[in-house]
C-alpha cells in the first residue's frame, strides 16, 4: 500500500528515536511491498528557535493531509522558563486538538526477559498487561488559564459528548481484551469527575453490557497500580490522569523508555509517540531507549494504516531483539554492557529480516 506519513523528530533524544523507528518502518515497508513516503517537519522547540512557533503553519499542514504522524518528544531547559512566551508543549497540545485525536492508547505489557530490570519485585509485575485509555484534547490541559502577580487559575471542563465518546472508545478496546473497565476520577471532590463517573456508568451499561466497569479514584489507583497492577484490564482516565499515571505505569515494564502510545480520534489518521519526554540531560550520547519508538511505529501500522500483520511482526522483532539481549543503559542487566540507540536499533532491524 501507499501512504504519507509526517516525522516530526522534535528536540533532545527525539530525533535520535525517531531516526530507529524511522529505519524499521523502511525496514517493513520493504519486507511487506509498501510504498511509504516520509516527511520530516519541524516541530517543538527546534521550531520555535527557527520560526519562533512550535508548530509552524507547515509542520500542520503537513500532519493534516498525512495518513499518520510519529513523533519523538519535545521541550528542554532551553525553552521553560517559567516567563517563556512561547513552548514546545503549546504545539503538542495544538497539534493534538488540530488533529481530533481524542483518545490516547498507552498500553503497558512487561516483557518476560524485563522482569528485573523493574524497580518492584518479579512477582508483582510478572504478567501485567493493561492498557489506559487518557482522554487527550479535553480538561484542565486546555481549559481557560488566568495570571496575575497574585494568582493563577487553570479551568477543567468536560462535556458529557467529550465523556461519552472517550468511553466508547474503551469499551470496544476492552471487548478486544478482557472486558474490565475500570474508570479513574476524583469524583469525592471535582464535579468534572462526578459528571465523568456518571456518563462512563451509562455508556457502559447501555452500550457494552459485555464489558465491566467499575470506578475508582485517582490516589487510590495511583496505590494499587504498583500493589495489584495484574488485576488491571483497560483504565479509562481523563487528560491529567492519565498523564500522571502513565509515568507511573511505565515502571511495571521496566523503563519509561519502553512506552509507545496511539493518540486517536474518529478516523484512522493518529498520532504515534513514545510516552518518555525529550530527555534533555541525555540528548545527543545516542544511548535513549528507542524502543518506545519502534513500538508506536507498530502501533501506527495497526491503526493508521490497518497492517495488522506488519504491526505484529514489529513488534515480535522488538520482542526478540530484547530477548537477545539488546537492552540500553535504563534497561540493561546487572553484569552487560548497554546498547546503543543505533545498536538497538539494528537488533530489531535484523529480527526484521529473519520475521
Ligand atoms: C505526555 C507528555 C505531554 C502531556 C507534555 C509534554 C505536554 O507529558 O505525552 O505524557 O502532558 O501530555
Ligand atoms: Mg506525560
């Protein structure tokens, strides 16, 4: 088949991932017969130093007329002064809403061969496979935000249309699973999450009876992810949620450095990113994890371009290349030298060749 696909490196180790998922997806593409033309735009901080916007008019263009967009990750110390006019994180959350990608998919499995590399012990992680769901163009991350020299206000606001149609897409995700939804809230306190349990509850009951869901709040959940992660199927959360708990999800795989993630809305264009940030204190040593990356890629083959058969063979190649022992530093075992991002890189490339 043919497709376009936007690749937007952004700033620290971004472009050092992107460059290994970019191979692998030459890799499949030639494996598989497909045409797929690769554009590189500027995005992020690099953007902001050259045409003082994180997502210039171009950069947009481009992602809305692509069949997906992979993205590596942007911000850094350069651009975050507390007074800064303009930052990298302003474009992700632009280009997330221009492209109506409502729904992120972070999914979270531990690979056998990792179960040491995590900071909790084996019999904790061992199995854990669960997916969140993390509404992604709504809440507190775009509501009205006020500043004085005496405070500061961020409004949280969702609609029941916004609720409804984050929720549908976790119950058909959990029909595909193990049909258990477990909705995130803080509805003892926030009437958004009052409004959110509500609305989760009935799309549930009306439209999935198959599925279960029950409800928990946010701190509680924040406990019994390191405590009891197994019992965990599909975790419905909003926007900031589901940012915090991710980061702390990441951990039951091992490294933030492995985490791919969809962001989807009602058609097949996504955006495909790794959940790890830009890294800054790393950047440019070649030694970030890109499997994170490479994941997302697959996750785009899957989504974007419905290549269930390529999507699985990527990351089967990731699978055994970690099996093989191609770990970087944040994941490497105790006594063995650590990868490269380039190393790693052409492990999976070469799994590639044997699928
Ligand atoms: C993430 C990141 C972003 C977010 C930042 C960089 C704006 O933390 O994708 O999890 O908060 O969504
Ligand atoms: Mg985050």
């Amino acid at each position: 088949m043919k497709a376009r696909i936007a690749v937007l490196g952004g700033d620290g180790v971004g472009p050092e991932v992107v460059a290994e998922g970019v191979r692998c997806l030459q890799a499949i593409a030639e494996k598989f017969r497909h045409d797929f033309e690769l554009l590189e735009l500027p995005f992020g901080g690099v953007a902001i130093d050259r045409f003082g916007d994180p997502l210039p008019e171009e950069t947009l263009r481009a992602c809305l007329t692509a069949d997906a967009v992979l993205l590596g990750a942007i911000g850094g110390p350069r651009w975050s002064a507390p007074d800064a006019k303009v930052r990298p994180e302003a474009g992700l959350l632009r280009l997330r809403r221009e492209l109506g990608v409502y729904a992120n998919l972070r999914p979270v499995a531990v690979h056998p061969a990792l179960v040491d590399a995590t900071t909790l012990k084996p019999e904790v992680v061992t199995g854990v496979d669960l997916v969140f769901v993390r509404e992604l163009t709504g809440g507190i991350y775009f509501g009205e935000k006020t500043r004085d020299a005496e405070r500061a206000t961020d409004v949280c606001t969702y609609s029941v249309a916004e609720i409804e149609r984050i929720t549908r897409v976790a119950g058909r995700l959990a029909r595909a699973r193990r049909r258990k939804i477990t909705s995130i809230d803080k509805s003892n306190v926030l009437e958004t999450s009052r409004l959110w349990r509500e609305v989760a509850e009935r799309v549930v009951r009306s439209e999935f009876p198959d599925v279960t869901i029950e409800h928990a709040l946010v701190d509680s959940t924040a406990m019994h992810l390191i405590r009891r992660p197994r019992d965990f199927d599909v975790l419905l959360t909003e926007n900031m949620f589901g940012d915090i708990l991710t980061d702390e999800a990441a951990m039951l795989a091992g490294s933030l450095g492995l985490l791919p993630s969809a962001s989807l809305g009602d058609g097949r264009r996504g955006l495909y990113e790794p959940i790890h940030g830009s890294a800054p204190d790393i950047a440019g040593q070649g030694i970030a994890n890109p499997y994170g990356t490479i994941l997302s890629v697959a996750l785009l083959l899957r989504h974007s371009l419905e290549l269930v058969d390529e999507a699985a063979g990527l990351e089967t190649a990731v699978a055994r290349a970690i099996d093989a022992g191609a770990r970087t530093r944040d994941i490497a075992a105790p006594d063995a030298r650590a990868f490269t991002t380039r190393e790693a890189g052409d492990a999976v490339l070469a799994e590639i060749e044997k699928l």
